[in-house]
C-alpha cells in the first residue's frame, strides 16, 4: 500500500516546508547517487543545493532512525555504477519537487511512501511503526501549511495559493496533458 499526496510548492513554500522538516531528523538523497554520497540533513540550508544534486527534481527523505537505507547497484543504461534507494524496502519517502515547466506553469510535486516491504512479512517483517509514524507528521506539515485544490486532488502552499489569487501563478498537473488546477474558495 502507498499513501500519497500531491502538491504545489513554489520557492517559499519549499524552503517553509524544509523549515519545518528539519525538526525531525530526516536525511536527504537524491533518487541516483554514487556509493560515496553522504547525504544532507532536511533543513532550510538544504534548498539551495537540491538542483544541484541529481536531477535536482526527485529525492528520499529517509528515516535515520529505522536502520541503514538499502540501495541497489544501477549496471545499466546511462547512469551505470551509480546506486538508487530501494524504495519498497527501506524507510524513506520520496520527494518529487514542484518545477517551472518551459511555459512558466508550476507543475505539481508529490510526496509518497511505500508502507509493505515485498516478500514474505512473516520472514521480512513489515515497515517499522516509527518510519509510519514519521511519515504521517511529515504530510500533516505539508497539509497544515496549504489549501486544497479545485478539484481537490492536490494541496497547494500559502505563498503559491496567494500568488494564484493574484493572477501571477497559473498551476498545471504533472503530465503530458496535466490539467490546470485553481485554489478552492
């Protein structure tokens, strides 16, 4: 089972967002990395240097505190030696940025987790009750600093919400045919 949560964040509501996060001791990995990488601590410092880690649009946030993050050695294709997280089993939440697109739009961001590990659950064991935990204060602090969209599929921060009103921001789904999103009310 995946929960998952849709949003739109511009540079404010980011660096909001981090700020808050960084109560919690979360660490920061970009989706592909090198063996080498030592990752970052989720705080305001780490905003600016997102773009320049890997894509600069997808990361883990991870649970330090449930174990060692498992990754897996990438052998092929244009990213060979490098190592990805491994999602399903490792406690980490991934993180895929809201971006500009080439028209100006803000494209939605999402955050989500995988909460079963693959296998057998009586030989593996399930997802720790801590990361769960982990993983619900770190929507509710996406869900308190933001307003619902119309539809209300995705939760749109106070700064991007405020610049919509305006007329200055027009919000756009991921996707090839990603539809125009409004704030509610």
């Amino acid at each position: 089972m995946v929960a998952r949560l849709s949003f739109f964040l511009d540079a404010d509501d980011e660096l909001a967002l981090f700020r808050e996060l960084a109560t919690l001791g979360l660490h920061l990995y970009p989706r592909i990395c090198d063996r080498a990488f030592r990752p970052l601590p989720v705080a305001p410092a780490a905003v600016t240097e997102l773009d320049a880690l890997g894509d600069g649009e997808d990361f883990y946030l991870a649970v330090p505190e449930c174990g060692e993050i498992p990754v897996r050695d990438i052998k092929r294709g244009p990213n060979k030696g490098g190592v990805e997280i491994d999602e399903v089993n490792g406690a980490v939440i991934f993180y895929r940025r809201s971006r500009f697109d080439e028209d100006g739009l803000l494209r939605s961001g999402e955050i989500w987790a995988e909460l079963e590990v693959g296998g057998d659950l009586r030989r593996v064991g399930g997802k720790p009750v801590f990361f769960k935990k982990r993983l619900d204060e770190v929507l509710a602090k996406i869900k308190r600093r933001a307003v619902q969209s119309d539809p209300p599929a995705h939760w749109i921060g106070v700064s991007a919400a405020q610049r919509v009103k305006r007329g200055n921001l027009v919000l756009r789904e991921s996707g090839r045919k990603g539809a125009l999103v409004h704030v509610r009310g």
